[in-house]
C-alpha cells in the first residue's frame, strides 16, 4: 500500500477529533478479510469493504445487502479505508465527515472469483463471502456513465444454495445488530478446577423466538475434555475417565500449541470418505490402537485459559478466543468447530441433508455452566438416544449372532423399565461380538422392577426366548418414534457406548423451551416459529409503503424489548384490519373473535368488576406475533399487573399538545414535570408516545388503589396549571388546549390504557412508542422520532437500556401526597 491509497481518507478527517483510526501502510500479502459496517450518519447505510491491494475497498449501500437476486442494490464507490477500519465501532462526532454511529454489521473472509485487481478495474467483480451473516456468490458492478459525481455500482446476490426471496428473509431486517460481543467485564483469575463437568444439551422441540442463537453441527462421536496444567495435556471424558493413553498423538499435539494452563471442549470423531463422523469407525479406531491417529478432535468451547475464568463470559466471546488460539496455534487432528447463525430450520434440514445426527443449538450470551441447560439445545434428524442392554434372544437358526437386545432406561435415578427391543442395524461380526459380550453378563433373573414389556407387533422377540444380563452395558439407537404405552418402534442399532454409564441412562423427552420455533421440514415464506402470516403482501400503510409482514417483522425483532412491558398485564388490542387508513378498533375481550396464544386473564376480583369478560394478556413472542397476523397494530396496557388489578404499580401523564403547540414547547413542558416530580421525590422515566407527544412514567410500588392514584395525578396536574398557566391545562378539550399542552392524567384511572412501550402506531407513517434518556430529549425532533422502519435500528446502536434501572427501581407517593397536601380516603390505601 502506498501513502496515496489513503489520501483523501486522510483528507476527510480530523484525526484529533474522530476515534476512527488513521491507519498505517501495511504490506501486500492479502488477508482476504470483508466487513460491512452500520453507519447511522444522516442517512443510515451499509458500508461494504473488501480487503485488496492493502487496503479496505469501499462501497456505501444506502438499502444493504439482500439474499434476492432479484434485489440490484445501489452501491456508491468510496475513498478507500485502512485495513484497521475493520474493527473501528463506534460514534463519529459531529461536523466530522461521517458523522454517526458506526457498528460492526458483519465481518469474515472473501474469495474473489478471477483476477479482482483486474475486475475492479474493468467494473466487475465477482466473489463469495463467509461471513457471520452473509454467504455465497455475489457481485458487483459499475454502472457509472464517464463524468457522473458519484461512482455508482450494483450489489447484488449470485443464485446458489444461498440465495433466498426477500419476502421469506429479510437479512437486515432478521439481523440487525453488531457481530462484535458488547463490552463484558474481565474474566476473573482463578486456579485451574481439577475436574469439571462438561456442559450438556437438552433435547428440544425447537429454539426460542428470542435472543441470539448459534448452531453448530451434532457430531456423531465422543464427548472430550482436555485439562492442560503446566503445559500437560489430559484427555478426560464425559464420565470422568482419562484417556490419554488411548490418544497419545492427540495429546502432543494440543501440548504443542503451547497453551500453559486451560479446559478445553470438544467432540472426538472419524470421518468417513463422505467427509461426515461415523460412529463406527470411531470405535474400530479403539478397537485398533493403530487408527487412532484417524481421530479429529472439533473443539467448540473453552472454559478456561492461562489462569483466567471464562465460564461466566458469554459463549460468542469464549469461542472468538478458542477460534483466535487454534488459528494462531492450532494443527490436525485439531479443528474449530463451525458455528452458523442463520434460520434454525435451514440448518437443520441441511444436516439432515448431509446425514448428520442434528444440530446443536447454543444461546450466544450464555455462560458456561456444567450439567444440563436451556442455553444449549440439541435438535435431532431422527430420534436416537443410548438405552441399557438388559438381555437378549438368540436367532432361530441357533448362530452364535445375537437375535436382539432386550432395552430399558432408568425411571429417573430409580429403577430400570423396559422400552423394547431391537433386532437390526449390525452386521455379522457385530452380531457376534454382541452375544459374546453379553453370554460373560448372564443373569438368572430380569432387571426391571416393573416387569418385562410384551412384545410389540413389530418385534421379533418372542415371550420366554430372553436371555437376561447384568444391566451394565450401554447402545445406542435410533427408532422412529415412542409409543404410548412407552416403547420404542422401528429400532435400528448404531453401536455400544463406553463414555457413558448405564446408571445414568433415563428416558429423552424433547422439551419445549421457552416460546420455541418449531422445526418444520421446510421453511415457509411467511412462517414465524408457530405463527404463520397470511397476507403479508398487503400494504398496512400507504404512508411509508409497509406491508403486514414487515410489521410482524417488526414485532419479531423487538420482541425481547416490548414482552417486559406488556407480560403479566391487562392489555387492550388495536387492530387495523384495513390498515391505517381503515377502521381501526380496539378489543379488550376475546369475545367471539379468538386470537390463538393469547390467554384471557381469569383471576379478576368480582367485587371489583361483577361478570366482567377476561381481558387479554400478551405473555409470549407466539402471542405478540399471533396478534399482529390478527391485523394488531398497537398494544395498549393497563398501569396495573394481573396479581394486584386494582393496585398500579405506575403512574402516567400524557404530554398531549393542542392545536398550535410547539414542539420546543412539548419538549419544555416534559423537562417542567420530570422537575416538578424531582421535588416531590420522585423519580420518572422518559418515552415518546409514536404520536404527537412524550410520555413520563412513574414506577411505583403497587399499594395505593387506582382511583387514589389517579386523583393525585390530578392534583400534581392542577399544581402544574395553576403554577405556570401560559403552558399548562388542566382540562382536556381542544378548545381549551390551543397554544398550550394538556398534561393528561386520565390515564391512570382503573381500566385506561396507554400505548406501550416499543408498541406501534396506527398512524401514517407508524411511529413508535419509544424509551429514551431524559438527556436525549433536546435531541428529539417529534413524538414519532422513531418508526416501525427505523426502530429496530437504534436498538443496535444502543450503547444502554435508558429505561435499565426502571425495572428495580422501588418508590411510593407518601412523601409526594405528603408535600401537597393530599390524604386519600380509608379505602384508596393498603
């Protein structure tokens, strides 16, 4: 690179102003890295830069890039950046060029396709990305004229196995946020734990809706720890066993990468010609110590490392560092195992595809923690799981093959049950090998408590043809599916495991996990996990354009936002089923019109409410989703939770400004209650209403009756009118509110409803209701700052939650009723 490849980057920046780095010549040898950057300057676009020549090529891609062929992106050609930009996030200020937020959207490698020097030279350029989101072939090309301002290009995705219609997937829409992990505190110093339990999957039905989620391949091997102290490698396995001995040439070459002190994990397989694990080959290299040398060791997670603690660091962190170390210093049989974060479905139809076990799937903030969680998921092609071999039968023409294996698992920690048999999936030899284990464990009698099990339709056992054994060894089996009288059908053997104990083999029941997307065979167009979107063509609002299903999209992605504000608590339902333009009603009560996942609240007070219809409650991301297909625009709740009805646990006033009223007057009016709530002690939280106006929010502990709370809410309202008339209101009207601002406290009576948090509009244009820091008020330029197209995107350029510290905060209106002079009657009170 020379001096000149970076002049006008320089030239466009203050380097004593900006944190962007300046960037030093590096040397020719290619990196072949790309990364695409967030860039909220006043336009929000993708910077798109390809590592060539020693430096970053660039490209600003105002829409982003889309996995539709179909979808030609304007790519305007820009100054090249230095190699370094690459990791640069954060906030340009202003008046410098660029000014804006900076994330790191997407990073990884490119292979260009032919000479790219050449290709960009001549307008062309064709290459594919592994990335953490995009992958394929792409393309760019040069469609600017000779004497244009701007050197305008075309980005678009190549057809391959990766492209995929926008209307089914939306990459910046589905993935928004930055791929570098935010900030975490330290790993902790601690001494090296002399054994540790490895971390285990629970089988699942599908992955929650929420949060990040990586998926890696299930390998069909052995689970392997390593323990490294003083530079010494120990290979332990998942039940504790050291097999060191067994690997030895795996032991020298994890001891020459140099590591002092750690606990690594990982999966040892053999892979067959089809370039997948076999298991059988696996147990044929113990069976000849002289294969062991066949054996690769995928390592997936590293709980600690030269003296420090990762356990509690997030997984997307620990395994950035493992794949960090075995770049720099790892060799064969040693490999980092790949993760993907994309559509759990796609993926796991393509492992299914490429006949693997399944996937597994790993919650991307997760710490590491020993034993079985919900944080990895383990997602199978078929049912399979080990089973204790309690006996057996013998063939009927008298071979020494076994017949079949007699099964059971343990009931919990108790007893052995029987689950069935299985009679095929080995060959000749493993036949015989079978029965001469099993003929050295003989037993007079059978091990289960409850009896044996009759012989299914589809066995071949036949009643008094068992053979019983000491219940100590263990086989693995697919079958196709459980009965409800608990066996297992359509068996096939895989093979017999040593890694495990048979004391510890129950019975694997998929669970459901928190809202889970369920797997189906292929994904639909407009499916989202349970909930499946009729119509999403259908535009919503004419105002900006957005469909039905760029609404459930919305809904999607900020579910793990908007679900706090509306869980455990009476919620009423907008629904546009002619969109913002049509009519618009609210639904309170199910009625006569159900909206699947959506429960009614039960447990109302009679004497509160005599007769009164459940209300809805949005509890769940199937439920927010199932809602929005319903045609659900806006969410409205009431400032009470289901468990105390009558009892608020905030307070809200309506900043609602009349005919004439200003903006700069609104954000005024706001700063004069949150200081006015100053002085009676209490503390308030800020957010735009998606409307017209800003919404400020007390929390409060939830003792005092709404009718109380209302009134005092009245009170502080009448002080605000009465102190500084030439702003303030106390009545509602629009009459009364011309030039002025209309404080409203009626949303504090039993049963009002105020749009929540995060919540869309059914206005044009779709604003939202959004939470901000008081200090970005004077920022603010409407009520509707923020829209269903631009929300999401703050999200990720969300350096906190400024509403983090609403959720604990603990205050009542004793001291503020005390300061005015208000006493609410006997009944308005605990």
């Amino acid at each position: 690179m020379t001096s000149q490849a970076l002049a006008r980057y320089w030239d466009k920046r203050d380097f004593s102003v900006t944190a962007e780095p300046r960037g030093q010549q590096v040397a020719e040898a290619q990196g072949w890295t790309f990364v695409i950057q967030k860039h909220a300057a006043s336009h929000l676009h993708y910077d798109f830069r390809l590592e060539l020549g020693g430096v970053l090529v660039s490209w600003a891609v105002p829409k982003g890039p889309s996995f539709d062929p179909s979808d030609k992106r304007m790519a305007i050609h820009v100054e090249d950046h230095p190699l370094s930009y690459g990791d640069f996030e954060g906030t340009i200020p202003p008046k410098q060029y660029g000014a804006g937020t900076v994330i790191v959207w997407d990073k990884g490698r490119w292979e260009p396709v032919g000479d790219p020097q050449k290709g960009l030279a001549q307008g062309k350029l064709v290459f594919a990305l592994h990335g953490q989101k995009l992958a394929g072939l792409w393309e760019l090309v040069k469609i600017a004229k000779p004497g244009d301002r701007q050197e305008a290009w075309l980005l678009f995705k190549k057809r391959d196995e990766f492209a995929r219609p926008r209307s089914e997937y939306d990459v910046v829409t589905a993935l928004p946020d930055s791929v570098i992990a935010k900030p975490i505190k330290a790993p902790s110093t601690a001494s090296l734990p002399a054994t540790l339990a490895p971390q285990l999957a629970t089988l699942a039905t599908g992955v929650p809706a929420t949060g990040r989620w990586l998926f890696e391949l299930k390998f069909d091997g052995y689970r392997l720890m390593t323990r490294i102290e003083h530079g010494q490698a120990r290979l332990i396995t998942r039940g504790g066993h050291d097999w060191s001995d067994k690997m030895p040439a795996l032991v020298q070459s994890i001891e020459r990468m140099g590591i002092q002190s750690a606990w690594l994990d990982g999966e040892i397989v053999v892979l067959g010609d089809d370039g997948a694990p076999h298991f059988n080959a696996l147990q044929s290299a113990f069976t000849h110590h002289t294969r062991t040398d066949q054996i690769i060791y995928f390592l997936f997670d590293m709980p600690f490392l030269n003296g420090q603690d990762l356990r509690p660091s997030p997984l997307e962190a620990r395994r950035q560092q493992l794949k960090a170390l075995i770049d720099a210093k790892g060799c064969e049989p040693i490999r980092f195992s790949a993760d993907f974060e994309a559509d759990p479905a796609s993926i796991l139809q393509s492992a299914c595809q490429l006949k693997m076990e399944g996937v597994i799937a790993k919650r991307a903030d997760a710490p590491y923690t020993s034993g079985r969680s919900d944080t990895w998921l383990k997602l199978k092609c078929k049912q399979r799981q080990e089973f204790v071999v309690c006996g057996y039968t013998d063939r009927s023409d008298g071979s020494a093959q076994v017949g079949s294996l007699l099964l059971g698992v343990h009931d919990g920690k108790g007893p052995l049950i029987s689950v069935g048999s299985v009679g095929t999936g080995w060959s000749a030899q493993e036949a015989r090998d079978l029965k001469a284990a099993l003929a050295k464990r003989h037993s007079a009698q059978a091990p289960f408590a409850a009896g044996v099990a009759k012989p299914g339709r589809w066995s071949r056992r036949v009643l008094g043809s068992e053979r019983w054994v000491k219940p100590t060894l263990v086989a693995e089996v697919e079958f196709a599916e459980w009965t409800t009288d608990g066996q297992i059908r359509q068996a096939s053997y895989v093979a017999l495991r040593s890694d495990k104990p048979a004391k510890a083999i129950v019975r694997e029941v998929a669970k459901t996990v928190g809202e889970s997307a369920a797997m189906p065979a292929s994904s639909a167009s407009t499916t989202f996990g349970k909930v499946k979107v009729s119509h999403g063509e259908r535009v919503i609002d004419p105002a900006s354009g957005t469909t039905k299903l760029a609404l459930v999209r919305y809904y999607e992605s900020v579910a793990d936002w908007i679900l706090p504000h509306l869980k455990g608590r009476p919620c009423s339902l907008v629904r546009g089923p002619e969109g913002v333009g049509g009519q618009l009603f609210f639904q309170k009560h199910g009625g006569t019109i159900g909206i699947p996942g959506i429960p009614g609240i039960r447990e109302l007070d009679p004497a509160l409410w005599p007769d009164h219809e459940a209300l809805l409650e949005v509890p769940s991301v199937s439920a927010l989703l199932s809602a929005a297909q319903m045609n659900v625009i806006e969410f409205h709740t009431w400032n009470s939770r289901s468990r105390h009805i009558n009892k608020p646990d905030r307070m809200v006033f309506d900043l609602d400004p009349g005919e004439g009223t200003s903006w700069a007057h609104v954000q005024e009016a706001a700063m004069l209650v949150r200081s006015f709530l100053t002085e009676l002690g209490l503390a308030s939280w800020l957010k735009t209403s998606g409307g017209k106006g800003l919404h400020v929010v007390v929390p409060l502990t939830p003792r005092l009756t709404a009718d109380t709370v209302k009134a005092f809410s009245k009170v502080i309202v009448q002080h605000l009118a009465t102190t500084i008339p030439t702003r303030f209101v106390a009545k509602s009207g629009p009459a009364n509110r011309v030039g002025k601002l209309f404080v409203d406290y009626l949303r504090n009576g039993h049963g009002a409803t105020t749009a929540a948090a995060f919540s869309a509009r059914a206005r044009p244009g779709l604003g939202v209701s959004m939470p901000v820091a008081w200090d970005e008020l004077p920022t603010l330029k409407s009520g509707a700052d923020w829209t269903v197209a631009t929300a999401r995107d703050r999200l990720s350029f969300q350096a906190e939650d400024p509403w983090a510290d609403y959720w604990t905060h603990k205050q009542t209106l004793s001291g503020a009723m005390k300061a005015l002079g208000f006493k609410p009657s006997p009944a308005g009170s605990t």
